[in-house]
C-alpha cells in the first residue's frame, strides 16, 4: 500500500550524505550555468566577480559565488521585461504565475514561475506533507485568504498533487471557517501559529465549541517559527488535540524545510531540491559543524523562471548534532528558524530574539497568547515595554504570574522589561504575518 | 535503507515518455488543445527526472 510507505520519495530521502552532496554538486553546477546563461543580472553579478560555470569544480568555488540580497531584487524590478527586470530567465510568455513577497522588509519582489515551476512548488509541498503524515484519505481544510502571496496555494497544490481532498476555505470569517471544519469532518489544516491559537479562540469563546472536539488530526505550520518553539508548539497541539508540525519556506525560495511525525525537535533541509549553506555572520565564513549559528545562504536546483541562487536569506539556522529517528538522512536544523539576522538586535548591549520573548510568554500559564514587545530609546537607554493578556482566570493570580514572568525573561534573556497586563482581548489579533517586535529607535 | 527499486529501467522509461512528449509537441504546435497540456506533461515529466533521474548519478548502488 503506497500510504503506508514511510517516504515521499524514498531513495532521495534516505541517500548516504555522500552521495547527496555529490548530487548537490551537480545539480548546482546546471541551475547556476541556467542564471549565467540567461540572466543579464545573474550574468553582471558574476562577471563582476570574475567567476563563470567553468569555473565551479568544488563545494569550495561554490562559496566564491557572490550571494543575492533582496533589495538587489527590488532594484532591477519593475523594469522590462516588465514587471520582473533582468533576472528573468525565461521568455515572458512562459510565466504563468505570478506572487509577491509580503513586503515585511520593504518594497514587495515579484516572483514570475513557469508552470513547470509551479509543479515544482507542489513537488516541494508533497515531500513535507508526506513526512508529516498526509495522505489520499485526508480531508485538507485550508483557512487562508487565497491572494497575491504563495503562503499556502503550493500546499494546496501539494495536497492535492498526494491525493487529499482539499477544502479552500477562502473568503470566510474564523468562526464560518470553523463551523466548515466542524461540518465536513475535516482531518488536516495549515495556518500560522498566530491563526492556529487565533482560531482555538475563537471556536471557544464566540461558538462554544472545544477545538479538541473538532476532528483535526494533524496542523502544517508555516510564516512564522512557533510551530518549532516549543511553548507556542504545546500551546496548538493542546487547543486542537492535534500534532502540529513546522515548515519553512520563501517566496523567492520555495518550500525548503519541513518537520517529519518524528518531530525530534529540528526541521529537515530537502537537501535533494536546495543547497542550504549556513554563514557566520561576522567572518562570512562558511559553517558546516553542528551547533554553530549563522544565516542561511540558499540555492533552489529547480526552480528556472527566476533562479534561486545563493541567496541570502537572512533567516538564522543551525545545524543539529544528531540524526532523526525517522531515517531520514536530509540534515536537520535544530529547532527550525531561529530567527531573522536583521530581527536579532542589540538591546542594552545584550543580543535579543524576539523568538526568545514567545517562548518565554506562551510558556506561563495564566497568559494569553498574543504579547507585543516596543523598544524604544529613552535619553541614552534602550527601554524595553512588554505588553501581555491575562486569560480571564490568569487576572486572580496577577503576582504569581507576573513573578514567573518576569524571572523566565531575565533566565532567558538577561533583560529587564516594562511589563503591561491587559484584558483578553485588548491586544491586537493577526491573521497571516504577526508584528509583535516593535523597534521604535532608529524612529527615535 | 534504500528499498530496491529499479531505478534505471524507471529512468528508461520516464525519458521515453519524455521523447513522446518533444514528438508530440513538434507535430501539434499550432494545436493549442495539444501543445497547452503538453506544457503540463512535461513539467510532471521533469518532477519524474527530479526524484528519478537526477537520483541515479549519485545512486548508482541501487540501479
């Protein structure tokens, strides 16, 4: 039976390392030859550093290759051929997809894909989906404002493309989509964390309804780190009764990392359609031991319209000292996303992650889920406000809790904060991209 | 942990299915019924070279 067969694909998934750095290797020597022969950007980028296809004969000239940030993209956008500049590498008819980046960071990049992009998109998709065990008989619930970004369209695709029956749940509002949940029996969804723990809110309060009791059996995360940090992942798993399980990806990257049903406390790298490189972000030195933190420097093998080479992602990774009990041999990054190299900030001299501040605030019980954090210059130091909600039995044990807060923030990350409690409620609610981290002093 | 599977007559025939498909895409260009769906083929094709193809290089224990 092809449901019970563990792996998507199971020769890639389980290749010796060996084998899968040489299948890397050559699989990067064809995409970065695609880019040089057809992109007058990629061509430029490299000409100038004096490195052409011929050139690339280890893993050791690979990291010569100058890397592409995005405000590179943003700088040859909206230009001919129009919208997409001079990284395109296909002729303009071939495109049939269009999606943008959501604009955290600044002016949205467009990304063009061909159909055979596209299906690569899924492709991507159905090897996460599978290891996290969806299969034919799943009835996929997708609560997601389907739009200009990719967000979770290639994980609709993806299901479908592994044979589940996929519910768009589209233009409806959080309770509608619940009550279609509740009425079709669905077995699956995917949402952000915030929308995942928005939505358990939601059922309870406004329908009386015990998310636990609904028939979700499994949750695919994505946009954000929660589903890997642990106090937010204890937080979905136990609202829904459900596992839930993290994946990363980009719109300019494709779907590259997922979490298996092993769920052994990282994400595996799909090592056989991405080269993630890990890159001290001091000495630009290229990490490969375990336990070493650095940005991750990506290339996509497949991806053709508009290539996906060596590019600086910004997102912090690490990779794990131990193998998944799964079997899978993709490499693991330990505890997915750690975070953004431009959201880590110095904070009274002290490095913070905002992702640190989730973990410790989903981790008090009495809490609830949102918080928001606003640093802010006052005179010639920095002044940290952390705002958080009471449940409404957390507001009988205010000294208690806040006694535990504020002790776990000073373990975790030796910083003193202002704290303000409110009702439930009284912060403000995100359905796609959460912006809890405010950094209000380069305003200043 | 690698199952045995015969990957080399697998990649035989997803590069027959390739060739039918160039064939095809020859003799019906000015079809569009013919040529707009063998645009999709051959991108399911090359997802076959991605997990097939691509593998046997760096597998060669197992064709």
């Amino acid at each position: 039976m092809i449901s019970e067969q563990k792996y998507w694909n199971p020769v890639l998934e389980t290749l010796d390392h060996e084998k899968i750095r040489k299948l890397q290797f050559e699989k990067f020597k064809k995409i970065f030859s695609w880019a040089y022969e057809r992109s007058r950007f990629h061509r430029g980028l490299y000409e100038k550093a004096g490195i052409k296809p011929g050139d690339i004969l280890s893993f050791e000239d690979i990291r010569r290759i100058p890397t592409v940030e995005k405000s590179m993209m943003r700088d040859i956008q909206r230009k001919d051929p129009f919208p997409y500049g001079d990284a395109l590498c296909v002729p303009l008819e071939e495109v049939t997809e269009f999606r943008q980046t959501s604009g955290t960071t600044g002016q949205p990049v467009y990304q063009p894909d061909t159909w055979q992009d596209w299906e690569w998109w899924a492709e991507c998709w159905a090897y996460i989906l599978w290891a996290q065990g969806y299969r034919p008989r799943d009835r996929v619930f997708i609560p997601f404002g389907y739009n200009i970004f990719v967000a979770f369209w290639a994980g609709h695709y993806g299901a479908e493309k592994i044979g589940c029956e996929v519910v768009p749940g589209g233009v409806m509002d959080t309770a509608a989509r619940i009550l279609k949940i509740q009425e079709l029996k669905a077995t699956a969804m995917m949402a952000t964390p915030t929308y995942v723990l928005g939505m358990a809110d939601v059922a309870r309060t406004q329908l009386g309804i015990d998310p636990a009791s609904l028939s979700i059996e499994k949750i695919t995360c994505a946009g954000e780190c929660g589903a890997s940090i642990p106090t937010t992942k204890h937080r979905m798993e136990s609202a829904w009764g459900a596992r839930v399980y993290d994946h990363s990806g980009a719109t300019e990257i494709g779907a590259w990392s997922y979490e298996c049903q092993a769920q052994s406390g990282g994400l595996h790298v799909n090592e056989g359609l991405f080269l993630v490189e890990i890159q001290d972000m001091d000495t630009g030195e290229i990490i490969t031991e375990p336990g070493r933190r650095g940005k991750m420097i990506i290339t996509a093998f497949d991806r053709i319209a508009q290539p996906c080479v060596r590019f600086d992602s910004k997102d912090v990774i690490e990779w794990a000292d131990y193998a998944c009990p799964c079997g899978r041999t993709y490499r693991l990054i330990k505890g997915g996303v750690l975070g953004r190299a431009d959201d880590i900030t110095k904070v009274k001299g002290v490095l913070l992650s905002p992702s640190t501040i989730e973990e410790v605030v989903r981790g008090v019980e009495g809490l609830g889920n949102e918080y928001e954090v606003v640093v802010e210059k006052q005179g010639d130091t920095d002044r940290i406000t952390l705002k958080v909600e009471f449940v409404r039995e957390g507001e009988t044990r205010r000294t208690e809790i806040e006694r535990e807060l504020v002790g776990q923030l000073r373990l975790k990350t030796n910083l003193r904060y202002d704290l303000q409690f409110f009702s439930l409620g009284a912060l403000p609610r995100y359905e796609v991209k959460a912006r809890r981290f405010k950094d209000l002093r380069s305003k200043a | 942990m690698n199952q045995a599977f015969d990957l080399k007559k697998m990649n035989d025939i997803i590069l027959c299915m390739k060739q039918g498909a160039d064939e095809l895409k020859e003799i019906g260009s000015d079809f569009p019924a013919l040529d707009r769906n063998l645009v999709r083929i051959r991108a399911s094709l090359k997802m076959l070279e991605i997990n097939i193809s691509d593998a046997i290089e760096s597998n060669s224990q197992t064709e």
